[in-house]
C-alpha cells in the first residue's frame, strides 16, 4: 500500500498536476496577432461585388459583402436602393450561407433564380469579404456575432435594397436564419427553400463564467484558425470530396484575403458559446411554404434531422437528393435547380424569358 502511495505522490499527481497546468496556460501559446492581408476588402472583390455599410449596433456600421443579379427583364446592375421592382412585381430571393462559407457558395444556382426574380447573396459577418469587427465588451461594442444581430443585419440589408416581401434561402446555419426571420417578420418573409438547415443538432453550450475565461477565448481562437486555413468543412460538406475542384476551395477561403479574419472568427465562435440554436421549438409557428431539401449522404446535418424540420413544418415538402453531401448547392446544383424549379411552378411562379 506505502509502495502504491507514493507512486501516486510521485508519478501520477504530477501528471495531473502538468495537466492542469497545460489546460491553464497551453492556450497561451496561441499567438493573438491577426492574420494578414489586404484591409480594403474591395482591392480583391469580384467584378460585379458590391458593398453596402449597414448599422450593427451604437451608431456603428459595417461593410457587408454582397452580389445581387436584378432578374431577366431588367438591367444587371443599377444603383443601391434602385436595383429591384415593387415586390408584388416578382420575387426576389435572399441566399443565405453556412457556417465558415461565403456567398459564393450559390454561384452555381444564381441563374436559376434569376430567371425568376432578383437574386441577393451576402456575406454574413465576419465570412467572406465582408467586415472582421472584433469586438469588445468592456469597451461597449455591439454584439455583432448573437442570432439577435443576424437578423438585424438580414432585415437591414432587406431594408437598404429596398426589399419588402422575399423568399429566403438558406443552406446549414443560413437555413436557421432564414426561419428566424420567418418567425421574427412573417410579413417579409414569402416563402422559404431550406439545403439541410441545422435545426435539430445541438451544439455544447457553456456557462458564462467559464465563456469568460481569456483562455476559452484563445481556444476559440485556436479552432477558427483551423477552421478557416483549411476550411476542412468543405470536404466533409461533400458526398464525394474529390469534385471540389481548385476554384471551389479559392472561393470558400475568400476570408483569407482580409487581414485580422482569423481574430474575426475566433470571436464568433467564442460568442456561438452562449448562444443555442432554439428555433426547433418554433417550428409550428411557420406558416409559409417551404421547400426542405437533403442530401442524403450529409455527413454534418443527418437526414433524420432534416426530415424532423420538415415534418414540423406545418407547410412544408421534403426533396431527397441522392449522392449529395452537406452542400447540395455547390456538389448537385442540377439537382437543387430541379427541386427548386418544381416547387416554384406549382406555385404558379414560371421562369421568364431573358431579353
């Protein structure tokens, strides 16, 4: 028993003890200063990229990252605030992206709604081109990262396009929004084509005092760096990774560009944190029509889950896309424009001719 004792007084409380010390002070380690790059996130934009600063919060704005295509009988491109027709006119849709992605996501579907309507992607702060605000509680900035400021930015976005009445679609956590903005404005809100929206999974949630400890905050840090120098989710996003070709990495890594987009990130996710996904207890709420769509190789969003959406949804159809992953939009884009073309005209919306 003494010989046992002191094994544990020499070997294994000192193990414990480096252990702790470890989770302590290894988040350290992880270097604070941001990532390089340019910090007019215009110098490296798309032709037809365009920025609109919209309010987050304190009399403060940012510059919010967006494409918008105008609808077959109009003109490609006109002014802010001039772009579209009065909403009973035609739709317009809103295209929401997932976690770690970009507006860029739905460039392979953005002649698909054009044909019926205008179409608008954004990035979503911090993603893609859009503003990397870091912002700090001490010093009274807005929270820029909770689900009660997305929304705001959806609906101040809506407002600076002049968009009275849309459809929204939303791929992972986009799919979240766009049924929080459901619920939050129905009026607004016309009809809604859901690409597997995280709904069902839960995700940890901790307690404040332990969110609140610097060393969380350089966790959190640490994972966004993975997280976005890689953008590993994109090849779990896939049912077969292999036709994720050059271009759609460049295009899924477009943060990179943009220097600070890693301090960016991290304090995403360290505000995501405290902030659970509730809407499924909503879900009887929505009214509108809804398209739900699964691939049904999702390795992220199970298709059990995406089924659960749908059929508490208490107007909603659910469209099974074979040999499709996570981003439906990006790997089977034939598909998602079938499924979506099919459930737009039986709801009498025909593609218009193009001039």
């Amino acid at each position: 028993m003494r010989i046992l004792l002191r094994l544990l007084l020499l070997v294994v409380l000192p193990m414990v003890a480096l252990g702790l010390l470890a989770a302590v002070l290894g988040p350290f380690i992880v270097s604070p200063n941001p990532a390089p790059g340019v910090a007019d996130a215009s110098s490296v934009a798309a032709p037809r990229s365009r920025f609109v600063q919209l309010p987050t919060g304190n009399d403060d704005t940012q510059a919010f990252h967006y494409l918008a295509r105008s609808g077959p009988d109009r003109q490609a491109q006109q002014p802010l605030g001039h772009a579209f027709p009065a909403p009973e006119a035609a739709p317009a849709f809103v295209l929401l992206h997932g976690f770690t992605f970009n507006l860029f996501t739905w460039n392979r579907l953005f002649d698909t709604f054009e044909q019926y309507g205008a179409v608008v992607a954004y990035d979503q702060l911090p993603y893609g081109l859009s503003a990397k605000p870091v912002p700090n509680a001490e010093r009274g900035d807005p929270d820029v990262y909770g689900k009660a400021a997305a929304l705001q930015h959806l609906f101040a976005l809506l407002d600076a396009l002049e968009l009275e009445q849309v459809i929204l679609v939303g791929n992972s956590s986009g799919g979240t929004l766009a049924l929080e903005a459901a619920v939050a404005q129905p009026e607004r809100v016309a009809g809604l084509i859901l690409i597997a929206p995280w709904v069902q999974a839960k995700r940890p949630i901790l307690p404040d005092w332990l969110v609140g400890l610097p060393q969380m905050q350089r966790i959190a840090l640490s994972l966004a760096r993975y997280l976005g120098r890689n953008s590993p989710l994109l090849d779990h996003s896939y049912a077969e990774p292999a036709r994720i070709d050059e271009e759609r990495r460049a295009l899924t890594g477009a943060h990179r560009l943009l220097a600070g987009w890693d301090l960016a990130w991290g304090a995403l996710l360290h505000r995501s944190l405290t902030d659970p996904v509730t809407i499924a207890e909503r879900l009887e709420a929505i009214a509108q029509p809804t398209l739900v769509l699964t691939g049904d190789a999702d390795r992220l969003v199970p298709v059990r889950d995406t089924a659960a959406t749908a059929e508490a949804l208490p107007n909603a159809s659910l469209v099974m896309l074979p040999d499709c992953g996570h981003l439906a939009q990006e790997e089977c884009p034939a598909q998602v424009e079938a499924a979506v073309r099919a459930w737009l005209e039986d709801r009498g919306l025909a593609p218009r001719p193009t001039s």
